[in-house]
C-alpha cells in the first residue's frame, strides 16, 4: 500500500514520533531530523519535489548547489536509514498500526498498513528466478536420463534372419551352411 491508501496523516505522524523516540533513534540525530523531513514533506504534498539536492541543503546543511556526485551524504545517510528502519519493524515497531518505508531509488516515504499475518506474501521475483533457475535443469536432467535408460528396439543387421523360431530348439541352435533355417534334430546331451 502506498501514501494513498493510508489516509490517516495523524497515524503516519504519531509513528514518525513512536520510531524517532526509540532506543534505536536514541543516538542518530542526523537520521532523525532526515526521517522527519522526508515524512513531513510528504504529507503536505511535497514527496515528489524530495530530491538528492534539496534534502542535502534542508536537512544536512550543505550550500545551495551543492554537488551529490561529489559529496553522496545524503545516500549513505538514506541507506543508514533504510537499515534502522527494517531494524525498527523487526523489533520495536512489530505491533505498528503504520509502516514507514524509504524505497531504494528514491526519497519519498511509503505509508503502509502492516501485512496481516494471515495474508499469504508472495515471493520476491529473485526468488522465483532462482528457483525456475533449478527447475529446468532438473527436468533437462531428468528427461535426459529417461531417454538413455529406456530400453532400445532390437537392431538387426541388414540380411540377417532369426536363429530359430521354433520353440524348444533355443538351446542347441546352429547355422546351417546355406544361410537358411534348417532344424537340427541332434539329441542334446547332458
């Protein structure tokens, strides 16, 4: 769920001061006054203007123009933040009514609700890809070794015939000097 679907900006705003005032933020000013910004701005409507730039100069105190691709606080900050953030809803904040995220890629919060613990999570597409990546070559495996293990026709040799057809002559058959079947009428001696 996005901004949209969680209305409530006096939810959003009491979970902002829940996380800032934890053990976890105790000691990260500069993450809290960044948090802060972000989620303010954004719920005034400002979440699209949040850029690189402009949170460097607002929150970090660098001069106007300042350049990111020289100075990256602001990303080494952002992924400080993302980190205490997951840290915060897998300990302290569990029992959250609202869920503040900082996608990668960006700098706009995301509000949520809580995944219910009920709800069935489907699995991220890395984890798809690895595991079509192990199927497929466990059906090629498998199917491989179908086809060498299955038993192969009787091949004969062009102009050969059977030994013998005629039951009970298997166990002293002979060749006759012709080529043709001839029956052997030798007693088999035991």
């Amino acid at each position: 769920m996005s901004y949209k679907d969680v209305t409530d900006s006096g939810a959003v705003r009491e979970e902002l001061r829940r996380i800032v005032a934890s053990p976890l933020f105790e000691e990260a000013g500069r993450l809290v006054r960044f948090l802060s910004f972000v989620v303010n701005e954004t719920l005034e409507g400002k979440g699209g203007l949040l850029k690189e730039s402009v949170i460097g100069v607002e929150v970090f105190g660098r001069t106007t123009g300042y350049d990111p691709k020289i100075d990256p606080i602001v990303r080494v900050q952002a992924r400080r933040l993302r980190t205490k953030l997951d840290a915060w809803y897998q300990n302290g904040g569990k029992g959250s009514v609202i869920r503040i995220a900082l996608p990668k890629g960006g700098y706009e919060p995301e509000f949520s609700r809580p995944p219910s613990e009920t709800s069935v999570v489907a699995p991220p597409l890395r984890q798809l890809r690895m595991a079509w990546m192990l199927v497929i070559p466990a059906i090629i495996v498998g199917v491989g070794a179908i086809l060498l293990t299955r038993p192969k026709p009787p091949t004969t040799v062009p102009g050969s015939r059977l030994f013998t057809a005629y039951p009970g002559y298997q166990t002293s058959p002979a060749f006759s000097p012709d080529g043709l079947t001839r029956i052997s009428h030798r007693p088999v001696s035991t």
